[in-house]
C-alpha cells in the first residue's frame, strides 16, 4: 500500500469498519460511510440499494440519504423527477461489475464502457457540481437485486488509481455492510422461498427457453420430442408456483437456478 494508505489510515478505517459491521441505524451508518470517505479523501457518498428503481432511499424517520450525505437539494429532485438513475452509467456498469471500479467525469474509468449521449447527461450534472469522479462499489444482493455505493471527489488531479489500488478491500466491505443495515432496517425477518428441487432435465430446458428457445428447438437441441421439453418446463413452473413459462424463467433467473441469460 503507498503512502496514501499510511498504518493511521488502515487503523482508522478498520475501527471505522467495526463499526459499520456492529448494526448502526441507517442515520448511524450514513455518517460511517463520511466519514469512510473523509479518511480516503473521497468525501461525498451516494447510495442506491436498487438501480431499478427511482424511489430515493431514506432512513428509519424517512428522510432521504441523499440529503443526508449532502447532496443539494435541487439536484436530487432533478435526478429523481428525470429518472436519471435509470440512465446512469455508474447504474449501468453496477450490473455487469462486481468488484469496486473507478470513474472520471471526463469518460475515463477502470472497466470497460460505452457511454451513450443519454447516460453522458448524468456525467456532466455531477460535473456541474464540481465532482471529477468516484469509486463505485456495486453491491449484488439477494434475489437479483442490485446496489452501489459510491464515493466521489471534487479534486480535479486525484488519482482514483491509487485510491482504488490502496481501499478496493475496506471498500468492498463498507458497501456490503452498509447494505446489509439497510435491508436489516427495511426487512429483519426477510420471506424466504422454500427449497426448489428442480431436475437436470427441467434446468436445461428451462434455460434455452430463457434464451428464447422455442419447445421445438429445445427438443431438437436436447433430442427429446417437443412436447417432452414443453413438460419439463411445466413442472419447473408449477415447482417455482409460475403462472406463465415467462415467469418461470424470470423466477429461476432471479434465484440463480439456471445461469446467466445474457
């Protein structure tokens, strides 16, 4: 680690961690994050427990973090009345990273990414604000969902580099303890689906209809009729409690019960 990452400041973010780790309120673990970003010289949070959305997240008294983490208020009614986080690049890359990643306003960042005119809007607005970019760490939590939390500069010559190669690890860690408050805060006894047993056969045919595979097609690439595929992929549905072959899929997607779709 160099110099920026000094045994004060990895003793600090390790006290600064326990605590994040040891059930704060949301309130409570909005002021950890500052001060997480105040001792890597990253000092304004953002925060997203599900980038499908565009209900601002808020505290146990519901009060929007955002607020909270010091945004102005005219900027987070515009990003909410615009829907902006549905466009977001940072929101973007979240679904296809897992690891904390790095960005400038300018387009440079760490992963790969093409930013489209739409999503460049989002840039420049945080760039009206000063910021000159940030280390997002997307959270990937049950059932699909998708988070981030993000720490951002308003330091024109900062070397994200260097600050990603030094925290990525206590980084890592805030934004998963930090989501956890919140779904601990929002559902302390979560609903848990029953053990599904589907079998080999109802997975393979499952997964090439999730890749848009007619009955047909799926008997042809399994050699098996196609009505002998259609019932596999109705007793996967009725097994998942799906209505359609459509949400059959979309259930077993989102349990992690066939693979990736995409």
């Amino acid at each position: 680690m160099n110099t920026d990452g000094s045994h004060v400041t990895r003793q600090r973010l390790e006290q600064t961690l326990e605590k994040l780790a040891n059930g704060p309120t949301i309130a409570e673990g909005v002021q950890i994050l500052r001060d997480i970003g105040n001792v890597i010289g990253l000092p304004l949070v953002a925060v997203l427990d599900d980038i499908s959305t565009t209900v601002p997240l808020t505290d146990e008294e519901g009060n929007r973090l955002a607020d909270s983490f010091g945004w102005p208020t005219e900027f987070i009614d515009q990003w909410v009345e615009q829907s902006l986080t549905l466009v977001s690049a940072v929101s973007h890359a979240s679904r296809f990273e897992h690891l904390p990643f790095y960005w400038y306003c300018n387009g440079t960042w760490s992963v790969a990414i093409d930013i489209e005119p739409l999503q460049m809007k989002t840039m420049e607005q945080m760039a009206a604000l000063g910021i000159s970019g940030g280390i997002t760490m997307p959270t990937h939590l049950a059932k699909g969902r998708i988070g981030s939390v993000t720490w951002l500069s308003y330091d024109a010559d900062i070397n994200l580099q260097e600050k990603l190669d030094a925290y990525q690890y206590p980084l890592t860690l805030a934004g998963l303890h930090f989501m956890d408050v919140i779904r601990r805060a929002r559902d302390p006894e979560p609903p848990r689906t029953g053990f599904i047993y589907l079998t080999k056969r109802e997975i393979e045919c499952l997964t090439w209809a999730a890749q848009g595979k007619s009955d047909q097609e799926i008997g042809k690439i399994l050699d098996v009729s196609h009505t002998t595929a259609r019932f596999h992929i109705a007793n996967a549905a009725k097994k998942l409690d799906a209505v359609t072959r459509t949400q059959a899929v979309a259930k077993a997607a989102q349990l992690g019960i066939i693979g990736p779709i995409l």
